[in-house]
C-alpha cells in the first residue's frame, strides 16, 4: 500500500472522528445547563453569563438570545479548540523534524484517544472542557500528513497530492455531521446498563463511535505508515531535473535553483497571512449561516444539515476532479485567487438574502452554497500546496530550519487556526450589531481584497 494511500485513509478514520461531534455541541451545552443550573457559580453557569454579557454589547432584535448564548458557547468551544493548535501546532511540526513524522503523529493519536476516553465519562462542564483542550493540544494527524505528503511527493505533483487532504475533508464533512445529527436527536442511556453510582455522558454513544475510530486509526498508522523524513524519492529527483532542465524562469519549486532561500521564505510568510485572513472570514461567515438560515427561514437542524452536505458533496467532486487536475496548469495561487474570488461572490449572495422576498432566497441561498462549494475545494490545498513548495531545498530543510516541512508547514497550519479561533467571534459580533446585510457584504469585500493580494504571489 502507498504512503499516499495510507494517509488518506488515515484522514478519512481521523477526519470522520472530527466531525462526529460538531453538531452536538449546543445539545451537550444544554444537557450540562439542565444538570448544573442550580450551582449560580459553577463554571457554566459563569461561562453562560460571560456570553450574554457580552452579547449585551450588541443590539438585536430578532434572535432567541437563550439560544443563541447556547450556540455561540458551542462556538467558544470550537474557537478554544483552534486557539490551542495555534499554539501548539509548530512545535508539532519542529519535534516531527527532529524525531520523524510517524513516532511524533502515533503521540498525538494518544492524546486523541485520550480526549475521547474522557468525553466518554464526562458528566461535567469542567471535564468536558478538559476534553476538548486535550484535544486540541494533541490534534495532529492533518498537518503531520500534510508534511508526509510533501516529504514523498516531487514537486511537479505535490498540488494533486494534497488535494487528497482537502478530498477527505469534504468527504467526512459530508458524513460525519449528519451522523452527529441523529445522536443529538436520538441520544442512547447507557444508565440502566450500568452498576450503581457510575454514570456516562448522554453522548457517549458517538464519544465511543469517535474512541474506536481513533483506536482504529492508530493501529492503522502503526502497521502501515513508514518513516518519511527527508525522504527524498528517485522520482523527486528526476522531477527535480527535468524541471530545471524545461524552466526559463524562477518558479516556487525545488527544481529551480535560481530561487533564493530568502524569496522562498518571503513566500512563506505571505502564504501564512493569506491563510490566516482568508479563515478569519471564510470561518466567521461559515458559523453565523445558521443565524441567517433561523433567522429567515426558520431552518431546522434537518434543514441546515441538507445544506452542509451539499456543499461538502459538490466540493468533494471538485476536490476529486477539477482542483487536482487544473492546478497544476494554473498553478496554485492563482486557483486560491479564484476560490476567493468564488468566496466574495457567495458573500455578497447571502447578503442579499434578507431583501429578496420568501420565493427567492431559499433558492439564492442555494447558488451561494454552490460557490462556497468551490471555495472549500480550491483556497486551503492550493494555499498549503504553495507554502510546502517553498521547503523543498534540501541544504535548507535541516532541523532547526525556517524551512524544515515539519517546522514550516505547521506554522502555516498555525496561521490558519488562529484565523478560526477569531473568525467567528468577531463574525457574531457585526452580525447581531449591524445585521447579515452588512457582515457578509464586508466580508466580501475584505475577500476580494484578499484575491486582489493574492496576484503578487502568482507572478
């Protein structure tokens, strides 16, 4: 089996795991609130508070604000998830430089295994929390591929390679939600299986589904994967040549040695900003869409599902298809240029959703869906294509190095978390204080911005 094969079926079990939980979290907010809301000074009850003191800064006229506080607390727990692989994910990166991507990625999987263990057994706000931080401590597995990927992929195919990251993306985002879904709504007691005084989250159903799946992938990854690092295949090198040989001018690749190691890092840290402010709106419009879906249509969880799996079915297909072909003639940035501009149009779409009248918008909400689409297939693999580009001269990618691939790729992953930690704060904010018109129209506008940006990196 190849190194390929094996990582995508690694992201397939550790991606499918992810996304399980995503639709639980205002569920396992209110579960915990019925359990823990007459302790006024508990941590949930002060979290609560915390959120509606800070929704109180806003103006709005339209939302259930108990709701909304339940969901926007669930959007804290994402945020605090992104927040800790902020921080945590070069140093993942740096030790999978110096101690080799398979021992530093099974590690990980411990800590994975771990935070489900303990959501299993999760009665309480504070362990619950205790969970998610431990697994956004340890959450690996997607940069750690990615590194992979670039270690046994040449140059000229590494675009088509890490496509498969953003394929088993959208595969998983397609399966898993729905599947969270139905436990939110079907929930399993496991109390009257149990022995006197033991007790298990009302969730623990997809807590386990999520433990075996994790413990699945982790014997997967210690049987199948081999040691990758500074790995340099026979078909790299002559890649390497052959580009060298047909090139007359710089290009972002190994294969052209006229490329300077400061233009490479100076592509670097472009690649990074870009990833960074492209989530910051793409993430904060992707969790206030259920806002606008309540607020006009009055969608329920079935609904926004249907939605979602949408998207994640159509960029599937392009991830599959379009984005793995077309960016090796295009190059990657100007195919990140083009899902952002893809992203603006989606913008200014559901912008205009509440003036149009109650025939219309059901069916435009649609057509921005398909552009967003588009988006999710094209911005993030083009964007972390082109930053692993610029680590492949082999003199500079020694431990220690700015340009290592473990080091490197997880500081652009970093970026990227840190954009989704803020994202959807800041996105709630403008949205209850000036409304979905004006949030998604500045995010459009800030997008094409971006896309306009993007041309210095396409040169």
């Amino acid at each position: 089996m190849s190194v390929k094969t094996v990582i995508f079926l690694s992201l397939i079990l550790d991606l499918f795991a992810f996304t399980i939980p995503l639709p639980l979290f205002p569920r396992i907010v209110e579960w915990y609130t019925q359990r823990e809301a007459h302790d006024k000074t508990g941590l949930l009850s002060r979290s609560l508070q915390a959120v509606s003191f800070l929704r109180s800064f806003f103006r709005s006229s339209k939302l259930d604000t108990k709701r909304w506080d339940v969901v926007l607390l669930g959007g804290f727990m994402g945020s605090l998830f992104s927040a800790l692989q902020f921080l945590v994910s070069p140093h993942i990166g740096s030790l999978s430089d110096k101690y080799g991507r398979k021992p530093v990625l099974l590690v990980t999987m411990i800590g994975n295994i771990l935070s489900a263990l303990i959501w299993v057994q999760s009665t309480s706000w504070s362990s619950y929390l205790l969970s998610r931080a431990v697994g956004g401590l340890s959450e690996g597995n997607v940069q750690l591929a990615i590194a992979i990927l670039s270690d046994v992929t040449p140059a000229e195919t590494r675009s088509r390679s890490l496509a498969l990251v953003g394929l088993a993306f959208s595969i998983c985002f397609c399966i898993g939600p729905p599947i969270g879904a139905y436990f939110s709504m079907h929930p399993f007691q496991f109390q009257s299986y149990l022995r006197e005084g033991w007790e298990l989250n009302i969730y623990a159903t997809p807590a386990l589904v999520t433990l075996v799946l994790l413990v699945v992938e982790t014997l997967f990854l210690a049987f199948a994967l081999p040691e990758t690092r500074a790995r340099v295949t026979s078909e790299a090198i002559q890649s390497t040549e052959k580009d060298a040989k047909a090139s007359k001018k710089p290009s972002a690749t190994k294969g052209n040695p006229v490329l300077s190691r400061l233009h490479r890092l100076s592509v670097l840290k472009q690649a990074r900003g870009m990833h960074f402010n492209f989530l910051l709106a793409f993430s904060g419009v992707e969790f206030t869409l259920t806002f606008l879906t309540y607020d006009l249509f009055d969608w329920n969880n079935a609904k926004n599902g249907r939605l979602l799996a949408i998207v994640g079915i159509m960029s599937a297909l392009l991830q599959g298809g379009y984005t793995r072909t077309a960016t090796r003639k295009i190059g990657e940035g100007v195919m990140a240029r083009r899902g952002m501009i893809s992203c603006a149009i989606s913008f200014l779409l559901l912008a205009s959703l509440p003036s149009l009248d109650a025939i219309w918008a059901p069916r435009v909400i649609y057509v921005a869906a398909a552009f967003l689409a588009f988006t999710s297939a094209t911005v993030v693999s083009s964007l972390t294509a082109l930053a692993s580009l610029q680590c492949d001269d082999d003199a500079s990618t020694s431990e220690g190095s700015a340009l290592a691939k473990g080091k490197a790729l997880g500081q652009f992953r970093s970026s990227g978390q840190l954009g989704r930690a803020i994202g959807p704060l800041l996105s709630c904010a403008m949205y209850w204080t000036f409304g979905p018109s004006v949030t998604y129209s500045t995010a459009a506008a800030a997008m094409m911005a971006l896309a306009v940006s993007m041309r210095q990196l396409t040169k």
